[in-house]
C-alpha cells in the first residue's frame, strides 16, 4: 500500500529531491559497474542508503525528449518533437495547459524548485536572428509549476550562454564566445556578463544547497529538481578535479558532478532533513562519444558497462541509465531491484506517494515504481512494456526479455548509423533476448516471428491509443 499523506498533514509529506545527470553512462557510477574507474562515492552512498536500479531506462537516448517524459510522464514523441533535441532559443515543447511533476505536486501542497539545465524550449522576446535576451521570457520552468528556476535554457555547449532566474536573465551578454576543441566544445553565442563555462555546475550546486537551506525554514514540503548539465559537453572539470580520477578529463568532470550530489546530499543532513526526503539520482541517456572511448579503453573503462551502443542510439547503451534512490525508514539500506522502469514513471509514482490520483489526461506512460522501491514482491513486472526511442526518432519495445528495434543497425550514433546501415542491407526489424544477450548481437526476428508481431501490435496499440499506462494508479 502507498503511504498516506494529506494536505492537512504537509509536515509528513516527504520532500523530493531529483538529480539528473547529462550524458552520464551506467558503467560510469561504481556501484553499478565492478570495473568501474570512476568512483562515485557520493552516488554510491544513495545506492548504500537506498537501493540501485539495475534496469532503469530513459524514454529517449538524448536530453530533450527525456526531460519531457520526467516531467510529463508522458513519451516525448506524442509531441511535437518526433526526432532530435531543442536548441537554445527553441520555444516551449511542453504544451499550454499539461500537467507536469512540478504543478501535480505544487497542487498539493508543494514548493517547487528547478536549478539546473531546461532544454525544454522557453519563448524569448524577438525573433530568430535577433531575439532580446535582456527583456523577460516566456513559457519557460515557472509556466510549467515551478515556483522557482535558476539555470540555462538548453545544453551548455548551446547560445545563449546566460544564467536565467525565473524569467530574466541575471546579466546581459557583453561577449562571444566560442569553443572548438572536441571535449570542450560550445557554439558560438552571446555570454553573460557573470557567465564562464565552467563556473555553471559549481554554479548550480551552490544555487541547489541554498534552495535547500531556504525550505528548512518553512514547514512546506518541497521538489527540487536538478538537471545538472555535466558531464554533457564542454567537458571542464575545476582545477580541484583535474586529475582526480586517473582516466581522462570526463572522468574527472564525473567526479565533479559526484562531488555536487555529496554536497546536496551533506545539504539535507546538515539542515535535518535527510529523514523525510527521497532521493533519487540518474542520468537523461547514455554516455556521449565526446567521453573519448578510445581514451578510456585502454584503462578498463566502458562508460556503457556490458552494453551495446550509446548516446543518441537505440541499443542499450543509448538509454540503460544508472538509478538510484534514498528514502530513510521507507527503502531499505542496500537492496538492489531488477525492476524494469522508465524515467516517465517519476509522477505516477508521486501520485502514489501522496495518495492522489492524476487526471485521465496526465501521465499518460507513467507507472508508479513505489512498489520497487519500497521493495515490495510483486508476481508480474510493475510495467507492460517500455518504449524507447533515438536520436532519428526510430523506436523500440521492451517487454520481459524481448527487445524489439524497428530499426537497422543504431538508429544513433553508433556503428552501424543509419546511412551505413542502409548500404549493409541490414534488416529493418532487430530483434534481441536482452537476458542472455544483453550486448545485442545475435538478430532473431526470424526465428520468432510471434514475438516479432506481438510487440509490433502492442507498440501500434500505444501509439494509437494516446496511452501506456493503465488509467487507474
């Protein structure tokens, strides 16, 4: 059973904290990868604390289209956006009127914080070519249920380069500036008067620590979500880490971006907090080939672990990602699940948390996970089945240990890309065991035609019906 909780008793509700990291791997956390050479303590100490998915998955292998289904809790391509991310001046992807985690949980009793990366579109003032980034902005993170943002508009390596408060930015541009070197690349755009590149997850920890120091002074009952924009290109570790973990420099921008979810974590002992929060830390998709590969190859480190593939495909490098969550008192200390879930899955499971139900019209892909995380035996998996989707908006169904990839070859980044993929004659259907093969190697779609047409047909049926998850939470 969910733990109940009423407005009339705010004080009980359990404050929400979300981390979500950009482009980080599954074999980059520790305790998910023995042979790991990036140690993630700080993860680690939630996975200690908490429990470790080992097979989360995000709704899409790049940032935008995730984003949209953890806030939504629906897939991203029932959007508008079918393929693809935003850019910095995208205009808003959420849609006039749809319920999000922040206005679901805001409409019961919640303050609600965003410090960190948007990418998911905001309307400036002008038009493209000659947008006004000093004059107030539209339809950004405070239109969707958030009472408070601090952070940027898209990926850090996207113009403008300013930091946002709510809806104005906290400095005009007084420069360009531009990156071309592989690992620490940006496009040239107008920067703020306060803005250097590596100042902003430095930037977004302190804005984080001190949004949690403001709400324990109240009795409110907050959600605090930080999509910190590391270690997502351009890859620059402070000086402090530099060096830190014996790889290359995105392992030692992992281990910064470890280093802020310490200090969040520290934020909430120090102001006795800790008890009544849930924490939860993942990642939008799988690690980027700007991590250099051929760099961590060599030492033993696979960003993407046992798994095929990475950002942007449809193999399970592309959106297998690290999970773990703390709720003291409610997830036991250790405990591992096997529990397929998906990051559109985030406000179903509030929903069952504080014991209200959402609208027909809400969360429409989202399954409530607080069964795994309270650990509870179930005799049949908490989702149908999972669809995922990369980077050219090819799809893919799981369910049990079928994989379907309508698709041939990555549908991504990977070898075979599309194009090569095409000139290879490569089947447009993949079919995969992922239990016993979980590196997608062997193509069984003939051998299984039954599979083959049942996860089409059920995959048909989401799309067509509007939904995946079942009405009733």
């Amino acid at each position: 059973m969910a733990p109940q909780a009423s407005i009339a008793n705010q004080s009980q509700q359990p404050n929400i904290v979300y981390i979500l990291a950009d482009d980080l791997g599954y074999g980059d956390v520790s305790c998910l990868n023995e042979n790991s050479k990036l140690n993630t303590v700080n993860v680690d100490r939630i996975a200690r604390t908490g429990v470790k998915f080992t097979d989360a998955h995000s709704g899409s292998a790049v940032c935008t289209p995730t984003r949209y289904g953890i806030l939504t809790g629906r897939y991203c391509w029932r959007s508008k956006l079918k393929s693809g991310v935003l850019y910095g001046y995208s205009e808003r992807l959420i849609e006039p009127g749809r319920m999000t985690v922040a206005s679901f949980l805001k409409r019961n009793g919640y303050h609600t914080g965003c410090v960190g990366k948007w990418h998911l579109g905001m309307d400036w003032a002008g038009e493209k070519d000659n947008y006004d980034v000093t004059k107030p902005i539209q339809n950004g993170p405070n239109s969707v249920g958030f009472d408070y943002f601090f952070g940027i508009s898209a990926s850090l390596d996207m113009p403008p380069y300013v930091y946002i408060e709510n809806d104005g930015i906290t400095a005009a541009p007084d420069r360009e500036t531009e990156n071309k070197d592989f690992k620490g690349f940006w496009r040239k755009g107008p920067t703020g008067a306060d803005f250097k590149h590596a100042d902003v997850l430095p930037k977004v920890t302190e804005k984080s620590v001190e949004y949690i120091k403001q709400r324990s002074e109240t009795d409110q009952p907050f959600f605090l979500y930080v999509p910190l924009a590391a270690p997502h290109t351009p890859i620059l570790p402070t000086k402090e880490f530099q060096g830190k973990s014996g790889t290359n420099a995105y392992g030692d921008f992992v281990l910064q971006c470890d280093d802020a979810v310490g200090q969040i974590l520290d934020a909430l002992s120090r102001h006795s907090l800790s008890n009544n929060t849930l924490v939860i830390f993942t990642s939008d998709n799988g690690c980027s080939p700007r991590a250099e590969f051929d760099e961590l190859e060599p030492l033993g480190h696979d960003p993407s672990y046992i798994y095929r593939g990475h950002k942007a495909d449809i193999f399970e490098g592309g959106h297998r990602i690290p999970f773990v969550a703390r709720w003291p008192g409610k997830i036991a200390p250790g405990s591992t699940s096997d529990e397929t879930i998906c990051l559109t899955d985030l406000i179903a499971t509030c929903s069952a948390i504080l014991d209200e139900p959402l609208p027909s019209d809400a969360g429409e892909d989202s399954y409530s996970i607080l069964p795994a995380l309270l650990g509870e035996e179930r005799d049949k998996p908490l989702r149908e089945a999972t669809v995922h989707h990369s980077i050219n908006g090819s799809f893919s169904i799981r369910q049990g240990k079928w994989k379907l990839n309508l698709c041939p070859g990555s549908g991504g980044w990977s070898d075979p890309r599309p194009n090569k993929a095409k000139e290879m004659d490569l089947p447009p259907i993949q079919l995969y065991d992922i239990e016993n093969d979980y590196a997608e190697t062997t193509n069984m779609y003939e051998k299984y035609p039954k599979v083959v047409e049942h996860l089409t047909r059920l995959l048909e049926y989401y799309q067509t019906s509007g939904r995946s998850a079942p009405f009733m939470r």
